[in-house]
C-alpha cells in the first residue's frame, strides 16, 4: 500500500514539474514572439516615416534677403542657385531626418538605407526641377517644360511605391 501511495505521490509530483515546465516553456515562447511582433511593428513605423519623408515638399515662399545673403560665394548652395539651395532645405531636412531613423533601427550598411538614399537622389531632382519650373519667367517655356517635369514626378512616384513596398517586405519577413 504504501508503494502505490508513494507511485501515486511521485506521479502527481512528475506531472506538476512536467506542468509547470510546459508553462514556463509556452511564455518563453509567448513572449519571444511577443518581441518580434513589437520589434516588427516599430520596423513598421520607421520605414512609414521614412517613406512619407521621401513625398516632403520644398519650401514654396521666395527666400528673404538676410537667407539669401547668409549664402557665402563659392560653396555649393552659390553654384547650386541660392533660391533652390533654400527652397529645398524643408525636403532636405526630412529625407535626412528619415535616413537618420532607418539607420538607427536597421544599422547602417543595411540593403534599405542604401536604397533609400537611390530614392532620395530621385525625388531630389524631382523636387529641384518642381521649384526650377517655378522660378520660370517666360510661361511658354514653363507650359513647354510640363511634360519634362511630369516625366521626373513619376519617376519619383515609382521610386517611392518601390521603395516602400520592398521595405515592407523586407520588414515582413523579420
């Protein structure tokens, strides 16, 4: 009799520990998933404000004088143009801003910052072209010039939904 209470104590006692590990088994893996799920979503949200950054605009205001005098001869905002160099500080400053987010999430010799900066080159010269249309005296040079730009615009559109749609990918696979 006490055989059988003692069998019975030891397989009460074996089924608990087996229990028990099983439970601590399971949140392990609960929670492991848990990390990749909010590791993903932050993933996520980087590359989202990454990619909008690539659609930021430049500035639309003419530059006032005191920016344009702060530009000092032979560097290159002077070669560039002033009024562009100043126009597109807002555009600059968000791709940069974006670069800086995908690097610290990702590293920096990741495939998609490298990538990211091929798409910013784009929609920068999209953008330079936009306010170089825009400072155009003559209006049958910037009707004539329309379909120039157009052409540059959805280059950039392209790049853009390519980018994001291969940084979400690659994010998914996380």
């Amino acid at each position: 009799m006490i055989e059988s209470g003692v069998a019975a104590l030891i397989g009460a006692g074996v089924a608990s520990v087996v229990a028990v590990g099983s439970h601590f088994l399971y949140d392990g893996l609960a929670s492991r998933r848990d990390r990749k799920a909010q590791r993903r979503e932050r993933l996520h949200a980087a590359i989202t404000e990454a990619g909008l950054a690539l659609y930021a605009t430049a500035r639309r205001e003419p530059p006032t004088e005191d920016e344009l005098a702060a530009i000092k001869p032979g560097t290159v905002a002077a070669v560039v143009g002033p009024e562009v160099t100043i126009a597109l500080g807002p555009h600059s400053e968000a791709i940069f801003n974006g670069l800086v987010l995908l690097q610290v999430h990702l590293g920096h010799n990741h495939q998609l910052v490298d990538e990211y900066v091929k798409a910013w080159e784009v929609c920068g010269r999209a953008e330079t072209a936009k306010i170089r249309h825009a400072q155009l005296d003559d209006e049958d040079e910037r009707v004539a010039k329309v379909p120039e730009l157009a052409e540059q615009m959805r280059a950039a559109q392209i790049v853009r939904d390519q980018w994001m749609t291969r940084a979400r990918a690659v994010v998914d696979q996380l």
